[in-house]
C-alpha cells in the first residue's frame, strides 16, 4: 500500500514558489504595461496584444513541459525553469524595443509553463501519493494569494523603481528564493519517481468505462470542457470592470469586481472543508455551472446592484474551483501514469481559448453589443458544463457490460 504523504515543508516551499511565479511572470504585467508603452513607444492595446500573443505561444509549450515532468521529475524541471525565469525577466527588463520585448515576453511565458500551476501539481502528484488530491486544494489556496501580494507590491515598487529594474528585482526572487527551493524539491521527486515504480498507483475512474475508445472520449471532453471554461472565464474576468459600466452598474462597478479575488479564495477554502467526499467530476460540473448561472441572473436583473454582487461572488466562485479541477479531475480520471503530460494538455487547451477570448469578446461586443454578447458566453459557459456531465454517463454506460459479465461468470443474477 502506498503511504506516501506530502511533506508540510515541500507544500509550503511550492506554495511559496507560485505566489512567486504568478505575482512576478503575470501579476505583475498589467500594472506595469502603460509605463512599457511610453518608454517602448507602443500603444498598451499593442503591449496587452504582445502578451496575449506570448500565452498562445505558452500553451503550445505546456504539453512538452508536462511530459518532461513525467520523464525526468517535476521538481528538476522547475529548477531549470526557475532560472530560465530569471533570464526571462532580465531579458525582458533590457529590451532595447518592442520587437525584443515581445520575443522575451514570449519566453518568460513559456518558461511559466514549467514553473507554474501545472508542473507543481505533477510535483504533488509524485511526492503526496493518495494525499495528492488534498495537497493540490491546499496549494491553490496558498496560491490565490499572489495577486493579492503583487499587485500592491508591484505599485509601491514602480513608484521609486523603473519598470526594468522591477523586472530585474522579481528575476532575482525567481533565482535566490524560487531555485532553491525547486533544486531541493528535485531531489524529493527524483527519489520519487523510482518509488513510484514499484507502488500501486491511485485507480483511475476511467478504468471503469471498459474500453481504450471510451478512455480518449473522455479525454478529449475533459479537453473540451476546460477549453470552453477557460474562454468563458477569460471573456468576461479580461472586460469585468467595462462591463459592468456597460451594463449601467457606473462606479459601483469597481466595487463588484473587487468582491472576485475573495470569493475565489473562499471557493478554495470551502472545498477544503466541505469537498473531501465530493466526486471531481461532479464538481467540474459545478464549477462550469457558477459562470452561466451568475450572468443568467445578471443579465435580467441589471442594473439591480444585488444581482451584480451575486454574479460576482458565483465568478469567483467558479474561477476559483477550476483552478482546483484543473489539477485532481485528470488524476481522479486517469491516475499518476503519464499524468503530468495529460495536465500539460489540459493546461494548454485551457491557456489558448484563454488567450483568444479577450480579443473574440471585443470584437463581439463592438460587433452585436455588451448584453448579447454576454448570452453568447452563457450559452458557451453551459457548453462546458455539458461536456463535463458527458464524462460520468460516459464512464457508467461503459462499466455497465462489465459489471453484467462479472455477475454473469460468478453466477450472480443481474439487476
């Protein structure tokens, strides 16, 4: 039987990594950007373009990561990409124009991609054996806090500091205080994986659907269904404060926007106490059912400022439960084999309709309007859910014949 359990130390340390990791790779960006526009020369509406078009390139880049994570141990993967952070953000600081910036840009997003959500959960994964699942809701909990850090970080610093020698401070994080932490992490892991080679691993639900056939069809809707969540989510987070102007709410819009952050924590931290019996196939349902239902309620009610607060809380909700699903639907599914390149998969598909969705919901609200430009996301956002509910009937259906020729040969009669 395997008794593994994440160390509290290993959690703490990875969870500091990606307070680090998010806050100075992404968090940081948005606060920074019109200062890079004036010294760069460039419209902020090209400079946010250069970073959506660098997330693409990432989610390109996350199947790979995901896969070496598997091959060679996720905490030496994260050593390498914290220094390859490193390098990133300096080479992003000393960008002599826009074309250099864009291609450093590029890198220090694809470098995320080894450093990040993804390769911390394979990380959990190979170190916390049954405990995994646990372990993956406390790092996104510890997490959810990089934002709440950085963003007034990144402003009290850029009031004194140039937004290169910003830059060039968080490179010096990503090597002094994320590196080591991943070079000891590498050691655990590579101890780990040859562990893992001789201990039972966690049963994968899709064992239960019968067939290979009905393995990839479950794979590929669990690709679905992060694909669409992330474009729903994405449409809306990237437009949260224009739309609520749009929709009448005026100033108080600031105010409902502000109740994301807190609601997504509480998700996290709920599903800590509450969600330890709850199937997380069910609960990628839910989670793909928060966005719809807030702008279902929404929609008809505004500019009732009630049901903005509601719609609010249910985004953070929902924002803060994919974060979890991300990570504990592909291993409740499929196992720890191979796990780090199918999260790699799922990484990616979530981070390129991700990428896109910003730019396809302004040419939509510039095209049809603000109002049905937000039924189109409701009917996408209930599209993934679907294809979430799609899993569960699937993996039924196919244990059925199983489970009817078990009884059969033990002579045991059917229903």
């Amino acid at each position: 039987m395997d008794n593994r359990k994440l160390p509290v130390s290993a959690l703490w340390g990875l969870g500091l990594t990606q307070i680090i990791g998010y806050g100075t790779l992404y968090y940081a960006f948005s606060i920074l950007v019109p200062d890079i526009a004036r010294q760069l020369e460039w419209s902020e509406q090209w400079i946010f373009g250069a970073f959506s078009a660098s997330l693409l390139v990432s989610s390109l880049a996350a199947p790979l990561a995901g896969h070496w994570a598997d091959r060679i141990g996720a905490g030496r993967l994260m050593a390498a990409g914290s220094a390859g952070a490193a390098l990133a953000l300096v080479l992003t600081a000393v960008a002599p124009g826009p074309v250099t910036f864009f291609l450093a840009l590029a890198l220090m997003q694809v470098v995320a991609a080894t450093v990040l959500y993804s390769t911390a959960f394979v990380a959990i994964v190979q170190l916390g054996g049954p405990t995994a699942q646990k372990s993956i809701v406390h790092l996104t909990l510890i997490a959810g806090f990089a934002s709440t850090l950085f963003w007034p970080l990144t402003s009290w610093l850029h009031e004194w500091m140039s937004w290169r020698q910003v830059f060039l401070l968080y490179a010096t994080m990503n090597l002094g205080i994320c590196l080591p932490i991943h070079l000891w992490l590498a050691k655990l892991t590579s101890r780990t994986r040859i562990d893992q080679q001789v201990a039972p691993s966690m049963p994968p639900k899709v064992m239960e659907s019968g067939t290979p056939a009905n393995g990839q069809l479950v794979f590929v809707l669990m690709l679905i269904g992060f694909a669409v969540e992330g474009y729903a989510l994405a449409a809306v987070l990237v437009h949260m404060v224009p739309l609520t102007h749009a929709l009448g709410l005026g100033a108080f819009g600031i105010y409902v926007a502000s109740l994301f952050g807190p609601s997504q924590v509480a998700s996290r931290f709920i599903n800590l106490l509450f969600g330890g019996a709850l199937s997380q196939t069910w609960l990628a349902v839910i989670a793909a059912l928060f966005l719809p239902v807030g702008l279902l309620i929404l929609l008809p009610t505004s500019p009732w400022i009630a049901g903005a607060i509601i719609f609010a809380v249910l985004l953070g909700l929902g924002s803060g439960l994919t974060s979890i699903v991300g990570g504990t639907l592909p291993l409740e599914l499929f196992g720890r084999e191979g796990y780090g390149k199918r999260l790699g998969w799922c990484t990616s598909a979530k981070q390129f309709t991700s990428a896109i969705a910003p730019v396809a919901m302004s040419a939509s609200m510039s095209g049809i309007g603000v109002v049905p430009s937000l039924w189109a996301v409701a009917g996408i956002g209930l599209a993934g859910a679907a294809a979430f509910l799609a899993i569960p009937l699937i993996i039924r259906r196919g244990s059925l014949p199983t489970q009817l020729s078990q009884r059969t040969a033990s002579g045991t009669p059917g229903p």
